[in-house]
C-alpha cells in the first residue's frame, strides 16, 4: 500500500479564512505519521504532464491555471478558488500523485494506494477551475488508466458530501467510465440530480441535509455498490472527500469516521473481486481538521487492511 504526497501541496495557500487551507494535508499526514501506519511505502508525487493534463482538460484552461500564479498575494480564479505562488507545483503534484499511482497498481509495484494531496479536484470541469479545484486529479488518473493501460472499464466512486460535477462532465459521454456518487442535495454546486445518467454511466445518489451513517449505508449497499459491481472495473479509484462527517462545516451530513472505514472496506471487496485488488484513492474534501484526521486515517487503514 502507497501513500502518495509532496511537500510543495502544502505551498497551495488560498489565502486567510478559506476552508481549504494547508493544515488540512498537515492534519492528514500527522495522522499517517503514527506507528499503524508505519508500513505505508511512502513515495513523492511526481509533476503531472502537460500530456497527462490535456486528456481532460482543455488547452486553454491548462495554460490559463499554469499562468495564473501571482508572483506574490493571492489570484482569484473564481468566487472561491483562488492562487498562490505555490499553486501551479501543488496542482501539478496532485495530479502528477494520481498518474503515478495509477501506474504503481497497474504495474504490480503495489495494490492501492492513497494520494494526500491537495488542491482537490473532483469540481474542476474540462475547462474550469471551480470549487476550491484546478485540475481534475482523479479524471486525470482514470484518463490514463484508459489512454496507457487500455483499460475497458474504470470506476470512479465519489463520497465526497458535494457532487462532483466536473468528473461527471468530463466523462458523461465515456461509457469505459462509470462514475458513482454520493452527496447532499440540495448543496453546491447543485448537480447532481438522480434524472442526470449521462450516456447510462453516470449514477448519482443524493442524502437530504441531517441525514447519517444509516441513510449513507443503505444508498450505497442499494443503489451505488450494486452499479459498480454489475460493471466489473478493471481498476476503482476513489474520489475520497471526508466533508459528510458529522463536524463538517460546510454540509449537514452527519457521519463518523467508521462510515468512513465501511465505505472503505467495500470498495477494497469491490476492487478486489473485479480489478485484482487495484484501486487508487485521492483526498477531495474535508474542512474540520480532527474530523478529517480520523476519517482519513480510518479510509487509509481499511485500505491497509
Ligand atoms: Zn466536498
């Protein structure tokens, strides 16, 4: 088991008061540095290609996020998504995280592996920053699954509490793709909507505000394990937000951590009777930094397991 990260993702800073703030990835990573986690093969995240970025990215936003680091202060790219000078290495180390992983479970090298890292990037659309997200790491990671590895069928399994709407328009029209996702409605960005199937591989599943582990394990056990199960992935990755937890503040979701070990568990079962085992997950969201200390810790220990 991996655990993908970089120095430089702690550089990406959206400036005071923003909820995804470095002490987040600090949180996470003090959090793996106890001994339960001692075997974690620790590696640093590669740069991410331009190669790599322009499978799912248009070349104008590429360049665009590429030149937009101020070379002091703060850039805004959009209401809520802001640059610093370190944000270009970050959001390239933590798109770079993802390929490389992809490769380390396709390759043998390991089975799974976590990326902790950060921008996240499961908001940002083919040609959008959005959403605290430059580029999209885990549409970037199933991208090269599909370019490099020929594989057939890539599942993306989102449980992060706001929909991911950017890997969703990316790969609405990829039937090698199926995405799956779990999220409160109604909540930013406001997609996400059951009715919204792309090319009949794309299963959205929505949680009313106050809902908990109950209703959060019965979505997944009825609706979203059995899709992922009836389309056999040769790989799963996951799209890793722990914003559901019950202290989270910017949803009304109120999981604990050990949803976090359950959900975690059945994706490894899913991955390992379909993908040999293969699966790579990526940290999206999660903004209450003891809250997400112990969900991530939970997430990379059933990964462990
Ligand atoms: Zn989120």
């Amino acid at each position: 088991m991996r655990l993908y990260t970089h120095p430089a993702c702690l550089q990406h800073d959206p400036g005071p008061g923003h909820a995804e703030r470095p002490a987040r990835l600090r949180a996470v990573l003090q959090a793996l540095d106890q001994d339960r986690y001692a075997a974690l093969d620790r590696v640093e995240a590669p740069l991410a290609t331009r190669e790599q970025l322009l499978r799912v990215h248009s070349a104008a936003h590429m360049e665009r996020v590429l030149a937009s680091a101020p070379a002091t202060g703060h850039h805004r790219l959009d209401e809520d998504t802001l640059m610093s000078p370190g944000s270009v290495e970050a959001a390239l180390r933590a798109a770079g995280a993802n390929v490389a992983a992809v490769d380390a479970v396709m390759n043998g090298d390991c089975q799974r592996a976590f990326c902790a890292v950060r921008p996240p990037g499961h908001h940002a659309t083919r040609d959008q920053a959005m959403g605290f997200c430059l580029f999209n790491n885990i549409a970037v990671a199933a991208a090269h699954a599909l370019a490099v590895h020929g594989l057939k069928r890539v599942a993306i399994a989102d449980f992060d509490v706001h929909h991911g709407n950017g890997t969703q328009a990316i790969f609405e029209r990829e039937p090698r793709v199926l995405f799956v996702s779990s999220h409160q409605s109604p909540l930013y960005p406001d997609s996400g909507h059951e009715d919204e199937r792309g090319s009949g591989n794309i299963v959205n599943g929505t949680l009313s505000p106050g809902a908990g582990s109950h209703e959060f394990r019965e979505l997944w056990d009825i609706v979203l394990l059995p899709r992922l199960d009836a389309f056999r992935p040769q790989l799963v990755l996951v799209s890793a937000g722990f914003d559901a937890h019950r202290n989270d503040p910017l949803a009304d979701i109120r999981l604990g951590h050990e949803d976090y070990a359950w959900i975690t568990e059945r994706l490894v079962t899913l991955a390992r009777t379909h993908a040999g085992g293969r699966l790579v997950s990526t940290l999206e969201g999660g903004y209450d930094l003891a809250a997400l200390a112990a969900c991530a810790s939970a997430h990379v220990g059933a990964l462990m397991d």
